[in-house]
C-alpha cells in the first residue's frame, strides 16, 4: 500500500499545482471575474457545489475549491466537516483529486470533437424514468482501450446488452475504446446507451459530476450536504468503472477518488485487489484479465440487479438497441409511411379463439419482396378469463417498444401510421418478417403475463389483405377514442398513486388522475390501473377517493393522507388543480415546469428541451434547480405535456388561458389540442396570444406582447 500512498500523494500534490498555475494564468488574462462553470447545470461547479457547498460562478471563486482541496489532501476537516478517513487518507486524497480535476476541467474548458464532454442536466433528467423502471440498469465509466477491437465491442454490447449505459474516457494522445467503437462501425450515442465524455483522463470527471446531481436533482440534498451525497450515489446510483489497458497515477487517483462515491473499479491490469471498504458494497477494486468476463463481474461487483427478457430472435435484444436508426444505405425492407400501407392492431378475442405463441405469416416475406417495400398488417390477438378491454391500447402502445429493441429493427409511429424498418444486417443474421410476432409475443408475456394469457400474432404482407384487416381495425380505434373521451376524473372513484420515483426522489409520489398523467409523461391513469393489476403489491396503488375536501383545488381527505404516509410524513395535503396551493411535489424527470409570472398574471411553461432563457430570466435547467427533490414548491410544478391541455390543468387558477408563455417548438406540438381546448373554453383565438421565444424572451418583452395581442390572462383575477 505504501507506494500507492506515495503515487496517490504526488498526483494530489502535481494536479492541485496545475489547478493554481492555470488559475492563475487565467486570471492574469481574463481577470478574476471571468465567468468559470460549464454549460447547462443550475449546480454550477457540481461537485464543488455539492461537498463544498460552493457556488462557484467566477474565477475568483475557484480559489476556495483549491484551498479546500489542499485541506483535504492533508486530511484535516472542511468548515462543514467534510472528511473523509478510509483507506489511510487515500480517499480523501482522492476526493481532493476529484475537486480539483472539476475544477481543471472548467477552467481549461476541457471538450474534444466527438465527444460530448460535460453532461448536461437535462440528460439527467431524461435517464430519470429511464432509471426507475428498469431500462437502464446502470452506468459504466470505461476509461482506456481494450485489447483489440473485437473485444472493445464485445464488452460494450455485453453492457447494452444488460441495459447498462457506458461512458467512454480516453488516454489522451492514444487510441481509445471509442475509436475502436468506431472503427467497428458500432453506432454511438445516448440513444444507443453509448456516450463517448471525452479523450483523456480528466474526462472522467464528467462521470462524477453527473452521478453527483441525482443526489440534488432527484434525492433533495443541499448545497454542501456531502454526507447525504455521497450516501445517496454509494445507494442509489447503480455506477461502476472499468479500467482497460495502462493504469496510469491520475487514473489511480481518480480511481481512489470515485470509491466515496460508492463505485467499484474492475481492471484489467495487475493491481492488488482491495476488498469491501465503508463506501462500497462489495470488492472495492477487482481485477478481471478475461475479457469473456468483464461484463458479468462489473454487474456483480456493484450489485446490479438485471431483469433481461429472452427473446429467440437471431439478432441482439435490448433497450439499448431502442434508439438505432436503420439508413437508407443498409435498408433491407421498409414497411409503411409513404412506400406502403401498413398498420399495428391489437385486439382480445375469447379464449377459445386464440392459440397461444402462434405466429403466422400470411404473404410474401423479406426474401421474396419484388422491391425494398412491402405492404404490412400486424394483427395480435390475445385473450385472458377477464380481460379488461380497455387495457388493449396499452398493449398495443407497447408493438413500438418491442419491435425498436432487436437490433437492426427500426418501428415509429402506431396504428395505422407506422413505419417499420429491418436492416440488411439483421436479415443476413436471419432475421425474418416472423420474427416481428416472435417478439411481441415473448414480451407481452414477460411484461403483462399477469393479465394475458394467450397471444396469437398474424402478420400480412399483401396489400389486399392489409387493406381489408385495417378497415376493422379503423372502427375499433374510433371506438376506443370515443370511450377515451369519457374517461373524466368525475366519473371514476379511484386515482392512482406513482412511486416509481422513490428509488431517487424517497420522498416523492404522483398522484394519477383521468385528466392528470404522471409528471414524466410516460404514466397515465389507465397505464396505472394496468399496472397495479399486473403487480398489486407494486409502485402503483389504487386510492379511493372518498370525502372530497375542495372540489376546486381537487382535494380529497383520502388522498392527503396517503401523500402524507407515504411522503415519508414530508407533505401534508395535495391539491391536484392547484399551481398555487399545495402544489403536487417533483421528483426531478418532468417533461415540462409551469412556472407562474406575477407580472403578467399568468404563468409560462417550459419544456426539457428548450434551452434557451425564458422570459422569468432562467433557463429550464436553471428552473428545474428549484423544482425537484419531492418537495413542493408553490407557483411551480413540474407536469408531462399532455396535461398542459387537460381540463384539469391548474384549473383552480383559471385554466389554459393563464398561459403566456411557451417555447415555439412545444406549441406546435401542442397548436390542435391547445385550440381545441381555447374553444371549449371560449377564448378567441387563444393560440396566437401565447407568446414564445420568437416574439418575446425578456419580461418587458412579454408584457408588450401580452397588451398588443390583449391575452385573457390579463383580465383574469389577480393570481397573488
Ligand atoms: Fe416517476 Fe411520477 Fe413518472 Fe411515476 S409517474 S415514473 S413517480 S414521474
Ligand atoms: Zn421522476
């Protein structure tokens, strides 16, 4: 250990040294007011922000991060106690190291082509959900470069395999596993679970900065509260790092440096391996030289429960294959969109009716297509002792999921508007029209085998056959609209309750409503029900609603108390129309924050991807800051899209009209729903009176905009 000590000391000691002479040459060029941060967080220097407590915006403020880190290498406590005793002192050293390669990367605005470098909040927040049900099982930070190319992409599709997403560092000057990736043709991206941070070790920090705001966007620590941090990543924060080829000081250091953090290192170079430490769960340090098994020793290590479906397909089967396109260049078939009609149906039929695990393929397959387009219908039919009808369109949604998992599959759109793609890839392999039914039924079972029990799947290649099977299919889907529409919080008895989130957010819960979906967007009412019939003892539970309290804030004395139980006794009452009273509380993954403007007596709404300023002077990031944690925070909720044009939206405040403001690309999306709720609700040409970031970005702005286009908001009654 003693020379470990001493490498660990001298790389604090030279990394602290380079942070004050670039600090220092910094200042003497830009002066000390420079602003120093990265791009797209509202926890400014993360790490900084999150142990120190320190709000670092300039470089005069970095200095104090040098004086803390220095403290800290020595081993003597910070002014809010932070130390850190394991190992000897090495991990504090390490942490030391971590602050000061943040600090490092700032100022030396650390960034490589291909590479995204800094990982912005907003990313964050949409591996949220991701997180909590179970498509991503965890993150790998891989630093290095495998032995061969082969072997760097075995080991990375071993990762997404197991639905784990890898972060790439780089040694810099060298080749490193992202180019290998690369030169294997594999396709990157955080759709494709693989996210190249940069091309040198210092890139490793990004990582940490990264795994650090969970703990202030989703687990509700503060500024400078380093003991629940840490506590929350070595729990909550399913990270681990694998070290490939040259184990060089920094990397050590850092290496040390990651252990507060609770993440296990596995290497595969000679190193003594280290045992369970305070911080880890099991081995702190593990070293793995076959590559056959780096993989399943990573998952092991950290303790990463994976929940994988089998799936006979003869290509790779994952979430992690969900977001790969299949280009025109290396197109075997397209079905639908403009080459062909094509269509998705599921329906239930009575048990006798349906054999189960029958796949049937009527028609032409890919082999036999005259062209690169065929005409496609995919019927699937299944049947339970009491199947619940209105369960059917949350299976159906389910077809886009499933067939985007097999790789070289690519499927948008639903209904009668899809348009599916098999790669020449995945034809080579085997991969055959059948194989669509093959899918579907092996995932319909595994994710709803509570409330099916069979699943019988036709598909249609010829155009006749398509055309007449979508015919009835177009009947039913109007059908099912219509009862859709019905679907009103009046007319049910029962919400349902969300605590999905609780892995990251303990203390947050949704409350689901017909008329209110999840904050995230992805859980309506019906997905709920679903969803507590499939697993009665799951995150979903049933709440009658009982006594109502305040039929406009939407109050129920039922619903209070289980918020009050199950917020861990944090949150005593829940209004579900409500922006201003007892707002419903964040966990961190909203798609959209409604935040109020007092000046214009309204309230504006900004979406996960606008990143632009908003007339309040914030961005999203920057408001999100304020939002999370499972805390409520009046005047600002975090909400999913589709209930910005509910009924129910902040009705106890007046509704949609309070709207002033949203980002353009938001209101497009939204243009038919928002005008036909306007004219439910009586409001003359309502669309154009929202403003957005075309015509108004500055509160004057706004106000001006407001005045001209005489928005309703204005005449309302006050909202404070
Ligand atoms: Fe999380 Fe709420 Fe979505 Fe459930 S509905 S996953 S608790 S955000
Ligand atoms: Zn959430």
């Amino acid at each position: 250990m003693s020379d470990i000590a001493g490498i660990v000391s001298a790389t604090t000691q030279k990394l602290i040294g380079m942070a004050e002479s670039a600090l220092a040459s910094a200042i003497k060029t830009k002066g000390e007011k420079e602003f120093l941060g990265f791009e797209g967080t509202a926890f400014y220097l993360p790490l900084a922000y999150s142990l120190l407590g320190l709000e670092v915006k300039d470089l005069k403020g970095a200095q104090d991060i040098i004086k803390n880190a220095l403290l800290l290498s020595e081993g003597k406590p910070l002014a809010n106690g932070l130390k850190v005793p394991h190992l000897d002192g090495l991990l504090s050293k390490g942490l030391a190291t971590l602050l000061i390669e943040e600090l490092l990367a700032a100022v030396l605005k650390l960034n490589a082509d291909g590479y995204l470098g800094f990982v912005p909040d907003t990313v964050l927040r949409s591996l949220g959900v991701q997180l909590v049900d179970g498509r991503i099982a965890g993150i790998a930070v891989v630093i290095g470069r495998a032995k061969d190319n082969p072997l760097a992409v075995k080991i990375i599709r071993g990762f997404q395999e197991k639905n784990i997403v890898s972060l790439l560092v780089g040694n810099k000057g060298e080749k490193n596993i992202k180019d290998q990736l690369v030169e294997e043709n594999v396709e990157l991206g955080l759709d494709n679970y693989i996210v190249p941070l940069g091309n040198e070790e210092l890139a490793s920090i990004f990582a940490v900065n990264f795994a650090i705001r969970a703990a202030l966007s989703f687990g509700g620590c503060k500024a400078g509260q380093w003991q629940e941090a840490l506590k929350y990543a070595q729990e909550r924060v399913p990270a681990f790092v694998v070290v490939l080829g040259k184990l060089s000081e920094v990397i050590v250091t850092t290496g040390l440096g990651v252990l507060n953090l609770g993440f296990p290192i596995i290497t595969d170079q000679d190193a003594p391996p280290v045992g369970k430490i305070e911080t880890t769960k099991y081995e702190a340090l593990v070293v793995e030289n076959n590559y056959e098994k780096i993989v399943a020793r990573s998952i092991e290590t950290r303790g990463i429960k994976i929940k994988v479906a089998h799936v006979p397909i003869p290509v790779l089967y994952g979430p992690a294959f969900e977001g790969e396109r299949v280009r025109k260049e290396n197109l075997k078939v397209e079905f639908g969109s403009k080459s062909s009609t094509a269509f998705e149906y599921l329906t239930a039929r009575p048990m006798d009716k349906v054999q189960d695990g029958k796949v049937e393929l009527i028609g032409p397959d890919v082999s036999e297509a005259p062209e690169k387009s065929l005409p496609l219908g995919i019927l699937v039919e299944v049947a339970a002792r009491n199947f619940n009808k209105d369960f059917e369109p949350i299976l159906e949604r389910q077809i886009h999921r499933y067939l985007n998992e097999a790789q070289g599959v690519m499927h948008m759109g639903q209904r009668e508007m899809i348009w599916v793609r098999i790669s020449q890839e995945a034809f080579d392999k085997g991969f055959r029209i059948k194989h669509f039914g093959t899918i579907i039924h092996a995932m319909l079972h595994k994710d709803f085998g509570a409330i099916v029990d069979k699943i019988q799947i036709t598909l249609f290649t010829k155009d006749e056959d398509v055309r007449k099977h979508l015919k009835g299919a177009m009947d039913a889907f109007t059908a099912r609209d219509e009862r859709l529409k019905d679907l009103v919080d009046e007319k049910v008895d029962t919400f349902y309750s969300c605590a999905l989130c609780q892995s990251f957010a303990p203390n947050h819960i949704c409350i689901i409503t017909p008329e209110r979906l999840g904050l995230c967007g992805a859980y309506s009412w019906l997905d709920a029900k679903a969803a507590f019939e499939i697993t009665p003892s799951g995150g979903n539970q049933p709440i009658k609603k009982g006594i109502c309290l305040d039929e406009r804030l939407g109050q129920w004395r039922a619903i209070n108390d289980f918020i009050f139980e199950k917020s861990n006794k944090t949150i005593n009452e829940v209004s579900m129309y409500s922006l201003l009273v007892a707002p419903q509380s964040s966990c961190g993954c909203f798609e959209c924050i409604v935040a109020l403007v007092p000046e214009a007596n309204g309230v504006m709404v900004v979406s996960r991807d606008y990143t632009g300023l908003t007339p309040l002077g914030m961005t999203f990031t920057q408001l999100a800051g304020s939002v999370g944690g499972g805390v409520q925070t009046p005047g600002f909720i975090g909400v999913g899209k589709l209930y910005l044009t509910s009924k129910k939206f902040i009705s106890s405040e007046g509704g949609l009209g309070r709207i002033v403001w949203m980002p353009k690309e938001l209101k497009d999306v939204l243009q038919a729903k928002i005008e036909q709720r306007a004219q439910a609700l009586g409001l003359s040409d309502f669309f154009g009176k929202i403003a957005d970031e075309t015509n108004a970005v500055t509160l004057e702005e706004l106000i001006g905009f407001l005045n001209k286009r005489k928005h309703p908001a204005l005449s309302m009654p006050a909202l404070i």
